[in-house]
C-alpha cells in the first residue's frame, strides 16, 4: 500500500480490520505452504523454512508450521524422490544415477547424509553391485560437483 501511495493511518486501519476478519492470519499461511510445498513439489523442511522467512513469516509462526511436517514424512518424500530418479536415470552409470539424485535433493534442500543414505539403499535394492563400493566422501567431493537433472 505504501508502494501505491496509501496513506500510513489508512493502511494500519486496513490492515487490522483484515486481521482482525481473520484474513491475514501468518500462522495459518504457513502451515498451508508447508503442506503444499512439500507435498506438490516435494521441498525439506529447511527449504520450506527458508521460503517462509523470505515471505516474511516470523519464526514462531515458522516453527509451528514446520512442525507439522514430521521427520518420518520429510524422510519418506526423500525415499519417493530418489526412486523417481532413479527409475529415469536407469541404463546409466550408478555415479551418473547417484550424482542426479543427489542434486535434485541438493536442490529440494535434504540433507547430504540423508540423501546418501537413501541413494545407497536404492542402488542395493536394484541389487547393483557397485552400491556396495559407493563412497559418499569419493563419489561426492563437492556440491558443485553434482551433475543437474
């Protein structure tokens, strides 16, 4: 509104009368952006935490939000993420494979353990046998140095 030229007591009292109605409610906006983020586009709580602040969500309203995403579910998407890659990436070199994994949960802001973890489980499963012999510290230098999609 100050952009527009609005006058500062005039916003204020739209402002609170839109608070008040229950229309600017930033509690209920994150909890709503979490659910969807990260079930639509698969986002970790990290990544959804990041957003939230960029939005200006405070970090009580942020955590509260956050909370509702339990680290089972967040593991879960992860799992789900790498089995998608892994079955688009499939004929290809298990390094190719593991490094695409790694950058699309890299992106979506998992954490590198985590992805390791589950790249590793993926591979066995497949019963490849250069999983046994995968070294997230050989195999992954560097984020940088994980291949795009």
């Amino acid at each position: 509104m100050r952009r527009r030229g609005v006058p500062h007591d005039a916003a204020a009292a739209v402002l609170e009368r839109f608070t008040d109605a229950g229309l600017i409610d930033d509690a209920t906006f994150a909890r709503a952006w979490v659910e969807s983020r990260h079930y639509s586009r698969g986002l970790s709580r990290r990544s959804l935490s990041a957003e939230l602040r960029q939005r200006g969500v405070g970090s009580d309203d942020i955590s509260e939000a956050i909370g509702t995403l339990p680290p089972e579910q967040e593991a879960a998407t992860a799992r789900r993420l790498v089995e998608q890659k892994m079955a688009h990436t499939r004929g290809q070199a298990p390094e190719v494979r593991a490094r695409r994994a790694a950058g699309l949960l890299a992106r979506k802001g998992y954490p590198p353990g985590l992805a390791f973890r589950l790249i590793r489980e993926a591979l066995e499963q497949e019963g490849s046998p250069e999983a046994l012999g995968f070294d997230p510290d050989a195999d992954f230098d560097a984020v940088g140095d994980i291949d795009q999609e």
